[in-house]
C-alpha cells in the first residue's frame, strides 16, 4: 500500500497538482501493468471532508493497482522540531510514501521528540521520518527553512533556523 498526506485548510486540499505528481510518479514506478493513476481531486471531491476553519491531513491510502483503499482525516498538530540528525540509512528506498514505515521509523529510533532524522543515502540527503525536504525555489506562501550542515566528515546537522518568507 502507498499512501499520500494532503494538507486540508479551511474546508480545501492544498497543493494538489505536486501531490498528484507524486502518485502519477508512484504509480509509473509500482503500479501493475495500466494500472490506472488515482484522481485526487476527484478522490477528494468525492468524500465529505472537515468543513469551516482549521487544518487538517487528508491521508489517502491506495494500492499497485490504482484503487484507493480509504481516506481519513485528522487535526493538524505540527512537531516542534528543533534538531535535525543525520542518520545514513544506504539501503533504505523510500521513493514512495509506503504504508509499511517500519525502515523509515527505525532512522529516528532513539531521538528526542524534538530531533529529526535527516536520512542520508551514501552521505546524499534522502529524507526524512515526517517532513518533506527542499532544496531551491520554494513557491510563494510556503514556510522555508534553513539547515546548516558541518563538514561531510561530521554526518551531523546543527538546528533549524527559520527565516522569512521571500516570495
């Protein structure tokens, strides 16, 4: 089973096409011989989701063979991360978001609730147990954030630090 989290704001999905991508991608990739590409916008049309205000995870769980097993929804409750660690992981292939976590889990095993993994995959960043990382231009509107890295030498990171938006 892969799944996709889709962040749900104010009775709305948020950034649909770059999830989208990552299922088409997903699916290209694991999916049986014309298996078809799950629809999120018509799988989200299609389910009564939280109305009003607030912000919500649509987490929507689908097979190799396109079907889309559920969707559930849950409160928004973002971790306060303060340190990033970096844990090389080389045989972990996290290229889709597999229900079966079990791998991705065991990088973080024995941190603080405080402290991220950072995956590294042969001293590359990969990943990480609960956010997505990026590297370059970040659309308008989306919080950035600033990792400090030591020599490659010294796999570890030094904390977060949040600077302001730039459009």
């Amino acid at each position: 089973m892969i799944f996709e989290t889709v962040k749900w704001e104010n009775g709305a999905p948020c950034l649909l096409p770059w999830h989208q991508r990552r299922v088409e991608a997903a699916i290209s990739v694991h999916g049986s011989k014309s298996a078809p590409v799950p629809d999120l916008a018509s799988v989200l049309s299609g389910c009564s989701g939280p109305e009003g205000r607030g912000v919500y995870k649509c987490h929507i769980t689908y097979d190799t063979r396109g079907k889309v097993i559920r969707t559930s929804f849950e409160p928004y409750r973002p971790r306060q991360v303060k340190t990033l660690t970096c844990v090389e992981m080389p045989g972990l292939d996290y290229s889709c978001k597999w229900e079966d976590r079990t791998e991705l889990l065991a990088a973080g095993a024995g941190l603080a609730c405080d402290e991220e993994a950072l995956i590294l995959r042969n001293g590359m960043v990969a990943d990480t147990r609960y956010s997505n990382v990026v590297f370059g231009t970040v659309p308008p509107g989306l919080l950035r954030k600033l990792f400090c890295f030591r020599e490659p030498s010294a796999p570890s990171c030094c904390p977060a630090e949040t600077f302001r938006n730039v459009p």
